[in-house]
C-alpha cells in the first residue's frame, strides 16, 4: 500500500471537509487505485490526511490528472499556510488497519536513527497494539531516513491521548516523537464519506451563530455550501422517492450563477445550514432551506426560516417544497404559512407552493 501524508494548518475544518466532499463526488470515480482517506484535524487545527492507494504508480496518476490539478488550486485556499507532502511506499497495517468506525485517530510522527528505524515502530505499533480492544488498528510509514509517521484508529472519543513519552523503553539518541490527536475527522472510501465531530450535540439550535455568505464571490465559501446542498436533498430525494430536485444536481457555477442571498447557521465553526432567498419590494421567496443531515431535529432549519422571515418583515414570503416532504410541510405551517397550489414540475414530480402573508391585505392572494 502506497500513502500520501498531508499536512498543514487549515482555517475552518468544515469547509476543508467540503472540499473532500466535491472531491469524493466528482474525481474519485476516476481515481485509479485510490482505496481511501483519513483526515482530521486538531484542536490548534493542524489537518492530517492519509490518503491511500494501491501503488505509488496509482499515486502519480492521480496526481497528473488535469482535474486533481484544478481541485487543488481551488482548494489550497482552505490552508493558511505551507503544505506538506509526504509519501510512504509498502507501508504497514496493524489490527484492522484504518476504519470508518473509530470516534477518534492519533497520528505519532518522528524520527529515529535510521538503522533502528524498522526497530523502534515495530515496537510502537506492539506497544498501541496491545490497548486493545480501546484500538481498532492502524497504519505506519517509515522512511530510509528514519521519518515515521504512525495513525492509530481508536474505538471511543473518550479515550486517553497517547503519551509519546511511555510507548519506548528506552529511546535510542537521536529519537523524536510527537503525538496529536485528530477530533474533527473525515474518512473518504468509494463507497461514500462519514464526518466525526467532538463534543455532544447541540439541542434545538442553541449556540447557532448565523452569518452572511457569499458563494458567488468565495471559493471556499461556495464549496462548503454545495457539499451541504448535496448532502440535505440527497435525503430529501430518498424521502420522497425521487431524485430529479433540480438543486441535487447543481455544480458550482450554477450555485454562483443562481443569484441567490445566502446566509449559514455555524456551531463550532463548522456550517450545519444555510438559507437562501430572493427578494422585491413587495416580496421575499425562499429558494433553498439545507440542514447538514446529522444535525437534523435540533431546530436548524426552523432559526434558518426565521431569520429569513425577519429579514421580509411586513412582506410575503413564499416557498415551494416536495409535495411528500411532510417534515418541510409542518415546519412551515408552524411558522404561518398555508398552502396555495400544487404543481407537478417535472411527470410526476410535485411542488407545494405556500405563501405566508405579509399583511391582512395579502390573504387575497391566496386563492
């Protein structure tokens, strides 16, 4: 197994993970040999990322294709500084080698003499091996020159940091080793992507913080909302049994082009939903309402409607939903608005449109 080690400081560890997102979504189904990544990042936001290939010569396609170049070039601006890359040929799993399951990853990364190299992570991988059953197993990459970098995937969130200082007996001259541990984490295979966050959830919404975006002039911005767009009408494509929501197949210079006013819901940093409106002097009309779909149920969406309402004040506002997304029909019937039509936009594909009067004088409208 060939293993391409990443690393530098990012900004914001969501929109890094929506950069992995389109990544997933658009390259990797031509990735020759790419067996999967690992990445998370670190409390100081230090991202590490493992990514996994068949061979070096699977490694150096990838890498030469025109389309990883373009995602690169617009991904770089995720970093706030330099990047690193490192690569390990015949690298060496141990348990059950990385898993999409672990709550938690600690990479180790060092040096020793080279002559003892082989020595000294043989018996860190014994020493991490024998926390069994906290660890799944892992992986470790070991240079000519001594340079190591070691991932170690563990069951439980919870579970104590690694201390570099206890895992050698006695360390030979020369020995360097650190060890960080991976709280945001993202794991990439071909069969899709799981996110892990740290910390417990937040109920019903507290602790949103709500902030304009501009995907239209913002790379990075534009990325993290199209990977959440995906991802909530994905879900609502399967709710209602069919895929053809014009919003699900969007790429990014549509989202750009829609000309839409977008603003994010953020807990912890990382964007968990966004809204997006029009607007006239007379009238406010939701074109998108999206919910990361591990943060459903905590009232995201609802605060979303809100402050888009807030923003219409004494205007309309009116919205279409799918006819069978009973979840969206009760959201905004507990927010004021009523049905006005259905309409079937594409064979056999319906819309609800509802309105929410702005004023008495508005109800007219309705019928």
């Amino acid at each position: 197994m060939f293993v391409q080690v990443v690393r530098g400081v990012v900004r914001d560890p969501e929109l890094t993970f929506a950069r992995l997102d389109l990544w997933l979504q658009q390259l990797a189904p031509g990735t020759r040999g790419w067996l999967g990544t690992t990445a998370g990042v670190t409390r100081n936001h230090e991202l590490i990322s493992f990514v996994r290939f068949a061979s070096a010569a699977d490694a150096r396609h990838s890498s030469d294709r025109v389309e990883q170049a373009q995602w690169w070039a617009e991904s770089a601006t995720v970093f706030a500084g330099d990047v690193s890359f490192d690569n390990y040929d015949g690298v060496t799993l141990f348990g059950d080698g990385g898993s999409e399951d672990a709550a938690l990853v600690e990479v180790l990364v060092g040096r020793v003499p080279r002559r003892r190299g082989a020595e000294v992570t043989s018996q860190l991988v014994e020493r991490v091996s024998a926390l069994s059953p906290r660890v799944i197993g892992g992986l470790v990459g070991l240079h000519d020159n001594g340079d190591f970098t070691q991932a170690v995937y563990f069951c439980h969130a919870e579970d104590e940091p690694l201390d570099a200082g206890t895992l050698l007996d006695a360390s030979p001259r020369g020995t360097q080793l650190r060890a960080l541990r991976l709280e945001h984490l993202w794991f990439g295979s071909p069969t899709g992507a799981v996110r892990r966050c740290p910390g417990p959830q937040t109920p019903r919404g507290t602790g949103l913080q709500l902030r304009d975006l501009a995907p239209a002039d913002d790379d990075v911005s534009a990325s993290a909302v199209l990977a959440l767009q995906r991802a909530a009408y994905r879900l609502e494509a399967e709710l209602i049994g069919d895929d053809r929501i014009p919003a699900l197949h969007e790429d990014l210079e549509d989202l750009r082009a829609a000309g839409l006013t977008w603003r994010g819901a953020f807990e912890q940093g990382a964007l968990v939903g966004a809204v997006a409106w029009t607007e006239t002097s007379t009238e406010l009309e939701l074109h998108r309402l999206v919910v990361d779909p591990s943060a459903l149920h905590r009232g995201i969406g609802r605060t979303l409607v809100e402050a888009a309402l807030r923003r219409a004040g004494q205007r309309r506002t009116v919205v279409a939903t799918g006819r069978a997304n009973l979840p969206a029909q009760q959201l905004y019937a507990g927010l004021g608005f009523v049905h006005r039509m259905d309409v079937e936009v594409r064979p056999g594909l319906w819309v609800s449109e509802l309105v929410r009067p702005g004023s008495a004088g508005d109800h007219r409208r309705l019928t």
